[in-house]
C-alpha cells in the first residue's frame, strides 16, 4: 500500500485510516524512523514498560513466590498420597 503524507509546519506527519489500520497501529504507538538506501522507513516500535521496584515492591514479591512456594509444596504432598 502506497499513500502520500503531508508534514506540516510543526513537522507533524498524519498517516491516512487505512493505512494505520493496514498496519495494526493505533493512537499513542510508536513508530521508529530510519533512513536507509531507498529512502525512509517508518517501523513500529516494540516499548516495554520499565518498572524500578521500591523495597516495598520487592517485599510483595517475596510474599508472593512464598505464598506460591506454599501452595505448590502442598499440591505437591496431597498428589503424593
């Protein structure tokens, strides 16, 4: 699929519905530009959410695998018998 973009003065490009939707893209993806041989190339843009974890954060996660450790130890027990 070909279309023809216009960039306006703040340097915004608006991709046509069709296009977007072509592509699986939605508001607020990312895209990554690169200029290559041919020309440019717009690609989506894998992001993944950074999470920095608090003393807190790493406490829940303790909890957790040792409710789980729990859980899985007296499966384990009543599968045995």
């Amino acid at each position: 699929m070909k279309a023809t973009l216009t960039i306006n003065s703040r340097g915004v490009v608006t991709l046509p519905a069709k296009l977007r939707k072509a592509m699986g893209l939605q508001a607020d993806d990312q895209l990554i530009a690169e200029t290559t041989a041919e020309g440019l190339l717009l690609r989506p843009a894998v992001t993944l959410p950074v999470e920095i974890y608090s003393r807190e954060r790493e406490r829940e996660f303790d909890e957790a695998e040792a409710e789980l450790a729990s859980v899985l130890g007296a499966t384990r027990v009543s599968d045995a018998r």
